[in-house]
C-alpha cells in the first residue's frame, strides 16, 4: 500500500512538472530530461550500504569511482561498502528497469518516456532511507551515479547528504563527445588522456576522437611520429581498455587526404605528395592507396571501434599537381569523391563505418550525388551563422551526419566563449531537427598547438549539457552550474574572468600576439595612434583586473585550484601584449620623429622597454614550460619556444642593437624583394600567370670565398643550384603546422661550393594552385678574405619561363610580410599573417 501511494503521488506531482518548472534548481551537467523535487534527504554515514541486484560486475569499479569523486569534491574519505544481502534502509540499489520493485513502483514513467528503448537510460529516486538507481545496462547505471555524485552536499559538520528527488534521464543524442587535436603540438601525457576519458564519462559523454595525423606509432613506417610525441600502440591498448571501463568509446582520426604536411616535407614521403610542398597526398598515385591500407589496417587492429574517422577536411591542393590532368577531364568534384570511394571501401575491408568531414562535399555539393550512402559525414561548423542551408542538405540527400561544433579555442591565449556558447547551442539545436546521429565538439591546437587545452573545459561541457538535453539549454544557468562544479563555487567572481579573458579570444589572434612589432603593422587593427593606444590600454586593463580577480579566487576556490594557474598565465600574457603594442608605438613614434638621430636619453627609454618586454618574455617562456609539462609530454615544446617566445625576444634585442648606429632604424622588415617573372601577376585574379621559372645570378669570386650562406624563401618551391650542383631544396605552404612554418625560410651553407671565377646561381622555382605565379626572396651573404658583401633579390637577377630567355624580373616589395634574416645568430625570417 505504501508503494502504492507513493507511485500515485510521485505521478501526480511529475506530471505536473517540468525540467524548467522546479521547486529547487538542479545542478546536474547535463541537465537531466526531467527531475521532480522531494520533501527530506538521505544522509550518508558508516553504515551506508551500496546493493548490486544487477551490475554486480561492476559493483567494484562504482564503489571505487563514488569514493574517488567524493574525495576529488569534498576533500573527505568516505568508504561505502558492497553488500549482498538487501538491506531494509540506508542503502544505494543498482537494478534493472524491467524487474524489481522499484521498477514495478515507476512502471507508468518508464512506459511514459520509453525508458527500456533507450540504451543510456536510467532513473535515479532518492528517498530519506534509500537510492535506486536503474538503468537498461552499465553505462546507464554509471550515468545514474554520476547525477547522483553531482548532487550531493556537505552541511555544516562536513556530513554528506543528498535532497530527495526522482530523476528521469536518457540523451537526446547517441553518439556525444569531443574531437582533440594532438597533432600540431601539444600531446598528453598518459595519465592525462586517462584524466581526459574520465572527465567525458563524468559529464556522460561517450565518444573521445584523438586526432592524429603523424602523431601516431605505426610498425608499417617506423619513421611517422619520431620526436613528435607520438603515441605508442600499447599506450592506445591501454586508453582503449581503459575507455571501455568508463564507457567511453576511442575513434581514430585520421588524415587520408589533406593535412599531410608534417609528413610530406619529409624526403621519404616526398613521392606521395600532390606536388612539392602540398599538404595532400596524391590520388593519382597507386603508392598512395597502398600508404592508407597499411595505415588503416593497423589502426583498425588497434581500435575496436566500428568507426573508423578519414578525416578528409581541407585538401585545397588537390588538382593542382599531379591530378591536374584527371581534374580537367572529370572535374574536381569527382576527383575527390572517386578517392572518398576507394578509401571507404579500404576502411570497409577491414571492418569498420567510415566518418569524413564535410566541408569540401558542401564546397563542391555535386559530391553529394556521388557519396556512397554508408559514410557518416560530420559536418563542421565554428561561426555563428544560419547552418539550415547546410544540415537539410543532408537529410534532402539522405546522408548520415554528426553534427561538429567548436570550443573556438584555436589562434587565441583564450578561447572565445560567447562565440562557442551560440555555435554549439544554436547548431547542436537545429542538426536534431535535421536528424543528426551524434555530435562531436571540436577542439584545434593551430600553429604549434600553444593554446592550453585545459582551457577548453567549459565548451566542452557546454557541449555535454546541449547534446544531453539540447532543448532545455539555458547558457546563464548552464554557467552557474559549471563554475559551482568544476571551482566549488559560483562565485561572480568566476564569470568576471571568463568573461575577461573571452574578450581576448574575440579581439585579437596568436598572429597579432606574436607578430614582429618592428615590421609592418597589422592590418587587423586600425593602427592610428589614438587607436593603438586605446586597443593596448584595454587589453592590459583587462589582463590587470583579470589578474586581480584570480588572487581573489584563489581564496575561494576549492576544486581544479590549480587551473587558475592557466587563467593567470593567459591574463599575464594579456597584459604583456598590451604593452608590447604600447611600447613598439612609443619607439617608432619617438625615432620617426628625429629621423633617428636620438640623444642618449631618448636611447636609454627605448633599451629599458625593450629590456623590460625581453625580461618578461623569459619569464612568461618559463612558466610557459611549465604549465606545458604538467599535463603534456615534452616533445614540441621546443618550436613554441624557439619560433614564438626566442623570435619575439630577439626582436627586442635587435632594436637594442639598433640603438647603437648613429641613426636608429626602426623598420625590422625584410630587405631584399620578391622576385617574379614580368609576365607573373601573382594572386590576381583573371590575369596572366607564370607558375614554373628559373632565376640565375652570376658571382664572380677573385678572392677565397670563407663563408658563403644563401637564405631562401619560395613562392612556393625552389630547388638551390650553385653551378650546376643542387645544394637543397625550400617546400612547403601556408599552413596551421608551426612544424612546416618553421621551414618555409631557409638558410644554405654553399661555401665550398664555389670556385675561382665566375658561379652560377640558379634557383628553379615552380607553384601550384589557383592564381598563383613562381617567385623567390633571395639574401645571399658572401664573404671572402678581403670583403664581405650581402646580396639581395633584385633587378640583379634574370629570370625565364623556359630556360632559354633571360629577362629582368618584376620587383613586389611586400608580396609577404616577413622580418630580415640574421646570418650570425642563423635566425631565418618568418612569414607573419
């Protein structure tokens, strides 16, 4: 009778409310479908039992995770014991929806939502003398734990306890997780990819995509991945077993088309490339298909998930080399959908579903007509804008897809957030509409992956909470209820930083923070001096408050206190940049104004702003490091710290060294020109274009030459002759890889290649793509026993488009903005953006 009453009231009362209709509000991530309030509370004490009637196998893992969480959140040892036997009270049950009382005693409410068709399902009751929890399955019994875990409180004597209620809860999407970028920098350590999946499974998202690219151990090429921080196949053994124990399926991506540049720079995998320099690979080239067998034949013994993720996004250079030919005669579109159909047929022959990315098939649309039916497309989308036009594509054409928002953390110190709260509400909101199987949130380590991933915890259980329950999605609610998890407090404080340190993420990139402050401004930001000033006072006066804040903070926080650590260092480097911009100004104000000719006063102001950007930028480097390796293996580390923090520090000590010339130059810019064909028009559209040429320069030695060193950049590939004997070659493109960045210039040692008399420099030179004409940037410094003399790229050289007509070239004298080489210390310029 008493069960009867209760099942009455409960259905009474629960049908009367809703998850936005709530005595009290709930603080569960994600918000659960439907939770109803409850009079009392059961307490937690020593006698506190844990009773398995179903899930018994996993009673160990679920009393070792309650009591792990319980110390992580409260700092407090709480020991449950399993029991056999039921106890009559004070006791937390595990069983079926099916069968049991409690599943007699709901029956109305899981026929209601359908609770036994759900696979992740679970209904969670909490009374003043018991907790069920039931579920179809494991996982959906784990789910129900982790709710239950969010929900419990402290009182004043440090005694654990939980307010009644009865949650309901299954997800609107099947498939959710993340996407993580490993392949452009940052790689984690082992123990934090563990912290990663169970982190996921604690906010009930069950798929984790590593992205790959080379940074992955494949027996089949021994050479992909050295010194890259590659994975190890038994460190993936071990995340996969260890996935499967907390729910959390493993799915590779990875890349088998574009984004090859890591690999394709590299002389062994030269063959497989589009043309010299290209990002992808080669679809007219048998070599290439047998490169993706082997590498998904392995990977698919070494992940069991059924899915197997291509990759495919980006390939913009295909049908620019060696298809070239193929394109023309079937078009770009069928040549990427032909490859699309040899890989998913390789990925089928070895068991798997393949995923791809959708940009270039919406790009080309016609590809949609081609796909085969059986690929998942997951559909990326970063901005904030109408994804209607795209997602209905996909249900007009009957595709498969996974809808694939963004933390929007890529290029910034700090990732946007009021940008990825719109992208990944608005667009996880109308892919369900569209009928989208699953979502994966993004996250991308561009440019030397130098922005701390630990940031991106936010989006990403944004991301949990909108693809659990994405039309109950409150961003305000949802954001008390992360600061008050993920801190132990939602203090207002908290939102203060975030919303401070967001701003930075919307107002300027890792290429305007890095960017030489000696060259040419930054089209980016209207450089005016009222302007200039203004932007740098308001990014240092918020990196200051900022900063402020987080002292408070450190007070008050009682969870993940070490993360402050990364929210200071990102307020730090805000208030460093807006000094940067301040000072640069200042010194290029002062030496405009008197031509240089500065006194000895005006010399010193300029050496102490620079010594004081240079002392801070050591220092920044420095916890940089460390910050780093608390989480991340040490390997590419070191391109951050040579191509950001050292090139930015030696542009400070050379304004130092300019202070000593009797007329101070300010422009660090590059002096020696591009040079092109006179025919080349470069870049514009709907004109003549020269994409193969050769330049020479005659130099006649008299002397012994003792140093002769070329610096060389490439518009986009250039091979070195000195008389006649190939010294080297520069390739590579534009590209989010800081590893190909950092070998787009190029220095040469040709020393004891030259010989009395008169040498032949030839450079042949050759660029693909749409628009785009050959050309070079030449510095050649060359010193003898008697002289020392710096040839630069200009009319000086000739140039032909078929090796037999020589002819002056065109000068551009900013076709890239980059910074002078320095042959002493072997620092190459750097293209800036």
């Amino acid at each position: 009778m008493k069960l009867i009453l209760s099942f009455l009231l409960i259905t009474l009362f629960f049908s009367q409310s809703t998850s936005g209709e709530q005595m009290k509000q709930c603080k569960i991530i994600p918000e659960p479908q439907k939770v109803m309030w409850a009079d009392g509370k059961f307490c937690f004490d020593k006698s506190t039992k844990l009773y398995f009637e179903e899930f018994e196998d996993r009673s160990e893992f679920f009393q070792e995770e309650f009591q792990n969480q319980i110390k992580e959140k409260f700092l407090i040892d709480f020991k449950l014991k399993v029991t056999k036997q039921k106890p009559s009270k004070n006791f937390i049950y595990f069983g079926s929806l099916s069968t049991n009382e409690f599943a007699w005693q709901f029956k109305e409410i899981i026929r209601e939502h359908n609770l036994l068709e759900r696979e992740e399902a679970y209904l969670l009751s909490i009374e003043n003398s018991r907790i069920a929890i039931l579920a179809n399955n494991p996982k959906g019994a784990f789910y129900g734990l982790m709710s239950l875990i969010q929900l419990i409180q402290v009182d004043e004597k440090n005694r654990l306890f939980v307010d009644g209620c009865l949650i309901v809860d299954y997800p609107a999407y099947e498939m959710r997780g993340i996407s993580d970028d490993i392949a452009r920098g940052q790689v984690s350590t082992l123990d934090d990819f563990k912290k990663i999946i169970r982190t996921l499974a604690k906010y009930k998202m069950n798929t984790y995509q590593i992205y790959f690219e080379d940074a992955i151990e494949l027996r089949s090429f021994p050479d992909i991945g050295l010194n890259r921080g590659r994975v190890t196949k038994d460190e993936i053994k071990e995340l996969v077993k260890y996935g499967e124990k907390y729910f959390v399926e493993i799915i590779p991506i990875f890349q088998t088309l574009g984004h090859w540049e890591n690999l394709l720079i590299q002389p062994n995998y030269y063959h497989l490339a589009e043309f010299p320099g290209a990002a992808s690979l080669d679809v007219t080239n048998e070599k290439t298909y047998e490169f993706i067998e082997k590498c998904v034949a392995e990977l698919s013994a070494l992940f069991p998930s059924k899915y197997f993720h291509a990759g495919l996004d980006e390939s913009w250079d295909v049908g620019f080399g060696n298809s070239r030919e193929i394109t023309k005669k079937i078009g770009i579109a069928a040549v990427h959908a032909n490859h699309y159909k040899r890989v998913n047929e390789i990925v089928k022959k070895y068991g798997k579903k393949m995923m791809m990315y959708g940009d270039i098939i919406h790009h080309h649309p016609e590809i949609f007509e081609m796909l085969p039916k059986d690929i998942i497309v997951v559909d990326w989308r970063y901005g904030v804008n109408d994804y209607e036009p795209f997602v209905k594509k996909y249900k007009d054409y009957n595709q498969p897809f996974i809808c694939s928002p963004s933390v929007t953390n890529y290029n910034r110190i700090f990732p946007h957030i009021t940008n990825s709260l719109l992208n990944i509400k608005n667009f996880v909101q109308i892919s369900k509409q569209f009928g989208s199987i699953g979502f994966i949130n993004s996250n991308w380590g561009d440019n030397g992956g130098e922005n701390f991933r630990e940031f991106n915890w936010f989006g990403y259980l944004f991301g949990a909470e909108c693809s659990w329950n994405p039309e109950n999605v409150d961003v305000y609610k949802f954001k008390e209820k992360f600061y008050r998890e993920f801190y132990g407090t939602d203090s207002p404080l908290i939102d203060a930083v975030y919303s401070l340190l967001s701003d930075f993420g919307a107002s300027f990139t890792q290429y305007d923070f890095w960017r030489n402050p000696f060259i040419q401004w930054n089209n980016t930001i209207n450089y005016q001096e009222q302007n200039i000033l203004l932007f740098s006072e308001t990014i240092k006066s918020k990196g200051l408050t900022a900063l402020s804040l987080i002292d408070n903070l450190k007070k008050i926080v009682t969870r993940n206190k070490s993360h402050l650590d990364y929210l200071e260092f990102a307020a730090r480097q805000a208030v460093w940049y807006g000094d940067k911009l301040n000072y640069a100004f200042e010194i290029k104000k002062l030496i405009d104004r008197k031509n240089g000719y500065l006194t000895k006063e005006e010399r010193e102001f300029i050496s102490q702003k620079c010594d004081d950007m240079i002392e801070r930028l050591k220092q920044l480097r420095s916890d940089y490091r460390k910050l780093w390796l608390r989480t991340n293996r040490e390997d590419n580390l070191h391109l951050i710290e040579k191509e950001k923090y050292d090139r930015q520090i030696f542009a400070w000590e050379r304004m130092k060294d300019a202070l000593k010339q009797e007329i101070v130059e300010y422009d660090q810019t590059i002096k020696s020109k591009w040079i092109y064909h006179p025919d080349a028009n470069p870049y514009e559209k709907d004109k003549p274009q020269v994409e193969s040429a050769i330049f020479i320069r005659d130099l006649i030695v008299k002397d012994k030459v003792t140093s002769a060193v070329v610096h060389l950049m490439a518009d986009s590939y250039a091979e070195l002759y000195v008389n006649d004997k190939l010294i080297g070659d520069v390739r590579g493109r534009r590209t989010l890889s800081l590893l190909v960045e950092s070998q787009r210039s190029k220095f040469f040692d040709i020393t004891d290649f030259f010989k009395p008399g008169v040498n032949t420099i030839k450079i042949i030179v050759k660029n693909f793509g749409e628009n785009v004409s050959a050309g070079i940037n030449v510095q050649i410094d060359l010193k003898t026993t008697t002289s020392h003399h710096r040839i630069y790229s200009d009319e000086s050289f000739k140039v032909s488009s078929d090796g037999k007509t020589f002819v002056e070239p065109k000068l551009i004298t900013v076709r890239f903005i980059s910074s002078e080489p320095d042959f002493e210390r072997k620092i190459t310029s750097w293209y800036e953006r």
